[in-house]
C-alpha cells in the first residue's frame, strides 16, 4: 500500500499525540487507584482484570479510529497491477462532443457548457507537468498537438458547436495517434452517445491505453426534420413546369400536425403547404412551380418547428440551361430525320458531324450524342464515347444494316453492349411497349387500347450474354431487344435493333419517335447533386473545365474565399474542398470574372435524430476492453482522473473502518459506565 509522503507524517503525529495523553492519564488513574487499594481490594481482586481489559479495548478502538480517519484524508491506493507509477508523465486526450445535438439542455444546462466544465475537472487532477490533447469533431491540425494545463484550458473555452460529426472509432483512432510513446496514457470521451455516434459492434481499443467515457444525458426533445429533396427531371429549361419532392422526417414519439413548409427560389416564395408526420415516419410533399429563367437557382425548403432547429432548412442549387446541346454522328445514308426532329425546337441546338470527321474533344459539351447510320464505327470512337458515358453522357445508337456485321461488333465490344449475331430480313411488328418507363411514363393521358405500333422490315438479333444492366423499351415477337437501354458508366447507351431508313422500317416516320427521342435526351444529361452536406470530405462534380496557364478556381461566399484542389477524370472535373466550407449556405465557382456553378451546402441530418445510447449499450460496445462507462447522472465523476492514474483508491475503506471503531468506543464505554453503576 502507497501513500502520500506528508499525509503519513501528520497521521504519525495524530495518532502519537492522543497515545500519550491516555498514558499520562492512565498512570494518574493507577495512583488513585493504589491510594484507595485498601478500600476497594476486595472489589479490585473480582473486577481489575476485567477493568483492565474494557480500558485497553476503548484506548486501542480511539486510536484505530484516529488512525483509519487520518489514513482516510492521505488517500492510500493500491496501483494497477499493469501501470507504472513512477514518475513517468501522464498524456491525456480528451475528447469533446460539439455537434449540433450538444445545443440541447438537462437540468444543468446547455450540454456543450457542462462537458467543457467535466473537462475541467478532469484536467485539474492530473498533475503540473502532464500534458493534454483537446479533441472535437472538427479535426483539426491544432487538436493533434500536447498542450500544458493553461494551455488547454484556453483551448477548451474556444469550442463551438460545429456542422461536423464523427463516430466512436473514428475518435478512439484519432487520439491512439497521439497516445504513443512511454508514459501513461488516458483517453476520455464526454459526450451524448448520439446512437449515430456508433457504426460497429465493438470498438477496437489499444491495450496500453485507458478508456473512459462520460456521458451525458440531455432532455428528451421532439424534432422533425427537412431530411431531403429531389426534382423529378433532371433537366431544366426556362419557364417550364418544375416539380420538387420534399421528404420530412419526424424524430419524435408523438404525431407533428400541420407542420409549415416553404419553398423559395431566388428568394421568391414560390410554394407553401402545411404537413402532418406521424409519429417516427417520413412524409413526400411534392411542389409544383414554373416561371424559372435561364441560369443558376438557389432554392431553400424551410419548415417552423421548435426548439430543435439546425434542420429546418435545406437549400438546395440547380442551373437552368438556354439551351440543350446534341451531337449527331451521320453515316453516309443517315437521311435526315434526326435534323428535322431537333430543329423543330428551338431549345435543343444541334450540331452535325460526318463520321470521317469527328470532334472528340467537344464530346462533353452535349447532353445527347446520336451514332445514326454510322458505316465503319471505329474502336477509337468507341473509347471515346466510353470516356463520355463514365461521365454520365446518353448515347443513341442507330445503325447502318448494310454495314459489316465484324466491324460494327469490335465497336460495339468497346462500348460493352451485345454483339451482333444475323441480320434479320422477315418483316415483323413491336409487339409490346413499356409505357410505364419514364421515357413514356407522363407521355399518354390514358393507354389507348389499339396501341399502333411501329413496324420493321429488317433488324439485328443481338446475343445477350449479361442482361443485368439491360432495360427493355420495346420489344419484338419472342421477347427479342428492338429499343433497350443499356447502363454503361455513369451514363446509358440507347441500342436500336433497326436503322430509321423507310428501307429498315418505319419507326422515324411512327408518332412513338417524337416523344421517344425528346424524352430520353431530357431524361439522361450529366445531372449534378443539388447539395451536399458539409463534415463530409467532399467532391464537387462539374463539366470539365478547361483551365489556362496561371489560372485557378475559387469558391466564393460572403466574406469566404477558398482555392480548391482540382481534378480532371473521366470528362468531367472534380473540385475537392477539404475541411475549407464549414457553414451552411451558397457558395460560387468562378473562373476569374466568370460563373461557373453555384453549390449548396447543408449541415448533415445524422444529428436530428435525438436518440441516446444507454449505459448498458455503451458497455456492450466496449465489450471486454479496458473502457469504462460513467453516467454523469448517477456516477460520482470528479475523482474519475485520480482513480484512473493511480488504480483502485482505499480512502473509502479507511472512512468506513475508522466509523466502525468509533461505534465500538461508544458501546465499550457505555457498558463499562453501566457495569459501574451496579457496583
């Protein structure tokens, strides 16, 4: 057993001194007593073994009491058997909880406010030359360095709730970087245990570290949320009708009535509803609203719901193009049905080139590429094209049923669609459509019975070994392929069995192939998230973008500016902002004077559910490892720091031993008082 060096000499001395005392009186007491030994000798004889024996029991029970209350204020521990206890330093990682769900308040206040004070007391029980790692969500560079008490204490009074959110193994791996080397070392979690807060079944722990986590417990707050939102088309073009789906989300027990719900576009109001959410479910609400003109829109979905309110609002960004650009490829027979659909509308802009000469460089500029009777389709183009459709593009393969059926299926390997196996001549009819695809699915009122369908003279028969990213559309007799879609990338391939020659059929004279061709342009482009969430490491998808010696990009907002870094795979550019965006909002790409994108950023709906773990949860995580769980609520936590860095103390032991003698004293002197009185 260890003790404190200046606790053990003043115990020493308390015990010494009223030792003495009893003495001296004990040796006045004999003197008396032998004075009168003629008086009382008969007594003497039947009783002084006996008086005897009751006196040292009461002189011997004051001093084991003296000494284990003495021993009770030195704190005498036993050390862990696995620890050293020389004069090694202490590291200590504290980890600090400052998400949005630590805004909420118990009987002590505001949660953020009580685990800086928890820190505080832990930090103080360690000693002068222990250092000490603040850690909070945010990760930064400065949280990955020791600091001295004062030091920490100044850091501690600087954190903020922040938008970012990690989970437990996450921590726990963060602070084992910075707890190595010799030395103790100690790691403490003070947080809510959002159930969020947990991705695995068990947490992986070091050995040579010891673990706790203090947890703290909030009021139970109902909370719904604007958990996420969708347009149903992801092309826009100016004044057309928009329809917007909002999904909400309410995080309580009981049912959320009449909910407000807002949307602003350009912060013009241009929707508002009322909502009811039963309760733990999600709830769709569609908007319809038009009116839009051509450019970048910044829209807000807003909700009224209190007290929880770091979740009801969404913005949300998208661009309304001028105009809808489409490459068609023509072979030498192409004819001109292609030309005379998309002229039409001045909204699509059509670009034409022959097949022997070939922009490829300009691929990612359009919406919608057209292969339309394409002679000797090259595997170069096919690798291009590939390129395209990784970056999400939409190509429409027509082909040319007098080409050479072996070059056609080195091309269409390239693009990793079926091969070609014949040539059929026997004329034949669609006999099924798929109105319930979105390429039709809004184009029909109602189905008309005596569906006319095209009719086909000549088509391919392709061999389909892998129909996993294969989409039917239209069908011949016997289930064979007339007009499927194919997954490839990020984007899709359009195959047609039969070219739009009158020689192959009439599908480009048929009133299907209007709304056909229209709808699948619209319904591919390279479409864009409408937001992100911020804590997370995010990569912004745009165009390519072509960048000139000594020129960079920069994201803008009020009173921000960043440089990002810059990627270029697969067509299109990916920007990467790292931790740099920490604040809900819009925020501008520009190239020099430029616009190039808007982008929205929102703070993660991980936090809106405001469910705990509990104790016995957290003490399942930990599993068998060297973690202990303390609930601020029912555990006693200030002495948490002295029992982790010296092991198992004793000074309760000694209190209630030192009560113990201090009742047998009163019990011995109150029977020897009574045995008094009958003499």
């Amino acid at each position: 057993m260890n003790f404190l060096y200046p606790g053990f000499l003043f115990a020493l001395i308390s015990v010494a001194i009223p030792v003495i005392i009893h003495l001296f009186n004990f040796r006045k007491f004999k003197k008396v007593y032998f004075s009168n030994v003629q008086l009382l000798k008969e007594v003497e004889q039947q009783n002084s073994s006996k008086e005897k024996l009751k006196n040292l029991l009461i002189l011997l029970s004051r001093i084991l009491a003296i000494i284990f209350l003495v021993l009770a204020f030195a704190q005498p521990y036993i050390p862990d058997h696995n620890q050293k206890t020389t004069a090694v330093n202490n590291v200590v990682s504290v980890y600090i909880d400052n998400s949005y769900s630590m805004e909420a308040i118990n009987k002590d206040g505001n949660l953020l406010d009580e685990a800086k004070r928890r820190a505080k007391e832990l930090v103080k029980g360690f000693g002068i030359n222990d250092r000490f790692q603040l850690l909070t969500n945010d990760f930064e560079g400065k949280h990955q360095r020791l600091l001295n008490e004062e030091d920490f204490l100044k850091a501690l009074d600087d954190v903020k709730i922040s938008a970012a959110n990690r989970n437990l193994q996450q921590v726990l791996n963060r602070q084992a970087n910075i707890l190595t080397g010799a030395g103790n070392k100690y790691s403490f979690l003070i947080s809510d245990f959002q159930k969020n807060i947990s991705t695995t079944n068990k947490l992986e722990t070091k050995t040579d570290i010891q673990y706790s986590f203090l947890k703290l417990n909030a009021n139970t707050l109902p909370n719904v949320a604007v958990d996420s939102v969708w347009v149903l088309s992801p092309n826009h073009q100016p004044g057309a009708n928009e329809r917007l789906v909002v999904q909400l989300k309410n995080y309580s027990e009981e049912e959320a009535k009449n909910i407000p719900l807002k949307l602003s576009i350009n912060n013009q109001q241009k929707g508002l509803g009322a909502v009811t959410i039963p309760a733990g479910k999600t709830v769709k609400d569609t908007l319809n609203f038009s009116g839009l003109t051509a450019g970048w829109q910044k829209g807000i979905i807003t909700i009224k719901d209190f007290p929880v309110t770091f979740d009801d609002t969404l913005s949300f960004s998208f661009k309304v193009d001028e105009s809808f650009p489409v490459l068609s490829i023509n072979g030498p027979n192409a004819g001109n049905y292609i030309k005379a659909l998309f002229a039409a509308d001045n909204y699509y802009k059509l670009t034409e080139n022959s097949e022997s000469n070939v922009n490829y460089s300009s691929f990612a500029n359009y919406g919608l590429i057209v292969l339309n009777g394409l002679k000797n389709p090259s595997t170069g183009l096919a690798q291009q094209l590939k390129t395209y459709l990784n970056a999400g593009g939409t190509v429409v393969l027509f082909p040319d049923l007098d080409a050479d059926i072996q070059t056609y299926n080195s091309f269409l390997s390239g693009l990793s669609l079926p091969a070609i196996q014949s040539l059929n001549t026997t004329a034949t009819k669609v006999d099924q459509i798929d109105l319930q695809n979105p390429i039709f699915k809004t184009v029909f009122e109602e189905i008309p019975k005596n569906l006319d369908l095209p009719a086909v003279a000549r088509y391919y028969s392709f061999a389909e070994n892998n129909t996993s990213n294969k989409e039917d559309i239209m069908t011949l007799p016997g289930r064979k392929s007339f007009f499927s879609k194919y997954g490839i990338g990020n984007g899709q391939v359009y195959l047609s069995a039969s070219g739009l020659n009158a020689n192959d059929g009439n599908l480009a004279r048929h009133p299907v192939f209007v709304p056909l061709i229209y709808r699948l342009a619209l319904s591919g482009g390279n479409e864009a998230p409408l937001y992100y969430n911020l804590g997370n490491d995010n990569a912004l998808v745009s165009k390519k973008i072509a960048l000139g010696k000594n020129q960079t990009l920069k994201i803008t907002a009020d009173h921000f500016e960043a440089i990002p870094e810059i990627r270029q795979v697969d067509g299109k550019t990916l920007i990467y902002t790292a931790d740099q965006i920490k604040t809900a909002g819009f925020y501008n790409l520009n190239l020099a004077d430029s616009l190039l994108a808007v982008y929205s950023f929102n703070n993660s709906r991980t936090e809106s559910d405001m469910h705990y773990l509990s104790k016995a949860e957290l003490e399942q995580l930990a599993g068998k490892s060297n973690l202990k769980i303390f609930d601020t609520d029912k555990d006693a936590v200030k002495l948490i720091a002295g029992a982790n860095k010296i092991g198992q103390t004793l000074w309760k032991l000694c209190l209630i031993l030192s009560l113990i003698f201090i009742a047998a004293e009163i019990l011995l002197i109150r029977f020897f008082n009574n045995t008094k009185r009958t003499i």
